[in-house]
C-alpha cells in the first residue's frame, strides 16, 4: 500500500497466545515458538530493524547516513533484492557494521567509510558474534551463496540470498566507483551531488534485451508483473550459463505502458548485456519462458 506516496508493506503474523498484551516484547525469541515460517519471516522483519537500532552507538548518525546510501543505491539501480541485488535489510546492515567500527563518526564519514570498508570486504559477514544458523560448511544449499550479509536475529538468515555472480559483479563495481566519488568530493571539498547523479544505464552498454508482462487491465497487470519480476532472476542465472555472455544489468526500474483504449497494459524491463560477439540468445530465452509458463 501507499501512504502519503510512501510506499508501505503490511506483514501479518499469528503469535501462539490467546491475546496480545500491550507490552508485549518481539525481541524475545520465545515468541517465535510454534509458528510456521511465513509467521517468522513476518516478524523478523521488525526483529532485525529494533537490533540493528540495539547495536549501532548512534541511531541518528547511523538513519542518516543509511537514508544517502539508500538514495545512492537506488540512483545507482543495485536497490532491489528480488532481482538480486541488494535491499533495505542488508544495506542497513552494512551501514550499522561501519556505524560500530566508527563510533564517534560523522554521517558523512559513515558514508565514506561504508565504500571503503566494503569495496575491500568479501562481504560474507555476521553481525552478530552468537552461533548462527547459517553456516556453508554444514548447510550445502548456503554453499552457493555468493555474497552473505547475516541478520542478527534467530533465526539467522542471509538477507542477500538472491544475488547472483553478475548482481554482485554490479554492486561490487558500483561501491568502488562510489568510493572514487566521495574520496574526490572530500578532496575538493564540493557538493554531494555527484554521488546522487543517477547511472549511465543505458549508455554504458550495447546490447539489450526487453522483457514484457502484459493484460487486458490494470489490475490484472499488478497482480502479473508481480509473478514476473519475481522470476526475472531466473533469466539471468540462464544468461549466466553463456559463455559469450560476459556481464548482466537488470534495471529494477520497470517501465509501464498502456494504450488509450484502455484494453491493454503491459511492464517492462530492461536487462542490459556485454557479449563479446553479436550472438543468439534465443534458446536461454526460451528456457526462461518454458520455466516460467511451468512454474
């Protein structure tokens, strides 16, 4: 929902207790007891945010620097976490992790030191020091993680699951050259504004390849965009598997269409290639249909 053109998500969660006292404490894990995961998922939400503000020494410091590294990340299109990139969760954490290395730090230091902490940093870490339960040297399936940001809640989870080789590819790029940015306007001691100036998607690359999702209403259009923005992630793990293909952008920002007519509405997304030769995509594409229709 939107709320003063905010957009807003509403989580719903069914606690096992007979009513709800008003001082009820959701930083208790005892309150996790008995619920199915969804119940969990919803919860955590809420969980992660009240410990990240637990931890970080200065909770101004750190909203503020987090709200300029949000902005930069949505200019740069690496803001989204169902298409594999990053979202609000773990670039919060990210920012709470570099709040605690500097704690007497400016926010405009919190923001410079966030690019040159992790243009260095692997960027597999926990923020927190109790046992967690992710853990690649037991769980297989975390093996193939290729970037890991640990919530600090149980239970514990990797909040950037979806990234991909080529999403991570992207970010990485995009934290180095913000780092360039920032150590360029301290030295020059100029405006933020650089930092904020959206990405050259579109310049930056060659090739491109549209992707469409289409209905006859508006409201069947939100409900279909939604299954497909969802599967796009598929696609490039397809891509991936092409050796020619030797960089992937998705742009999370989608691009809607309607006709006067009102009969037809459609939203697209734009996935932006580096092949090393004019090549034939067309069976990766028609594997990501084929699983699409299937799934």
């Amino acid at each position: 929902m939107k709320f003063s053109s905010i957009d807003v998500d509403l989580l719903f969660a069914r606690l096992n207790l007979s009513e709800i006292p008003d001082n009820i404490d959701l930083s208790d894990d005892e309150i996790l007891r008995n619920l199915d995961e969804k119940c969990v998922r919803s919860l955590n939400g809420f969980r992660i945010t009240e410990e990240i503000l637990r931890q970080v020494p200065d909770v101004e410091t750190f909203r503020m620097a987090l709200r300029a590294i949000k902005l930069w990340a949505k200019r740069q299109g690496i803001y989204s976490n169902v298409l594999g990139y990053l979202g609000g969760i773990s670039w919060a954490l990210l920012v709470a992790r570099t709040c605690q290395l500097y704690p007497n730090a400016a926010a405009s230091t919190i923001v410079e030191k966030t690019f040159k902490v992790f243009s260095m940093w692997e960027l597999v870490f926990s923020s927190s020091s109790e046992k967690i339960a992710w853990d690649p040297r037991i769980n297989l399936k975390d093996r193939d993680h290729p970037m890991s940001i640990i919530t600090p809640c149980y239970p514990q989870q990797n909040s950037t699951f979806n990234v991909c080789k080529s999403t991570k590819a992207v970010i990485v790029q995009a934290i180095q050259t913000g780092l360039e940015t920032v150590e360029k306007i301290k030295a020059e001691n100029s405006s933020w504004d650089p930092l904020f100036s959206p990405a050259k998607f579109f310049s930056k690359y060659k090739h491109f390849l549209v992707v469409t999702a289409s209905a006859k209403s508006q409201k069947n259009l939100l409900v279909w965009e939604g299954l497909v923005e969802s599967t796009l992630r598929k696609l490039i793990l397809q891509l991936e598997k092409n050796q020619s293909v030797k960089a992937i952008n998705i742009n999370p920002k989608s691009f809607r269409n309607g006709n006067g007519n009102g009969d037809h509405f459609e939203t697209a997304w734009i996935v932006a290639l580096e092949m090393e030769k004019n090549i034939d995509i067309t069976d990766d594409i028609n594997i990501f249909v084929r699983e699409g229709k299937c799934n």
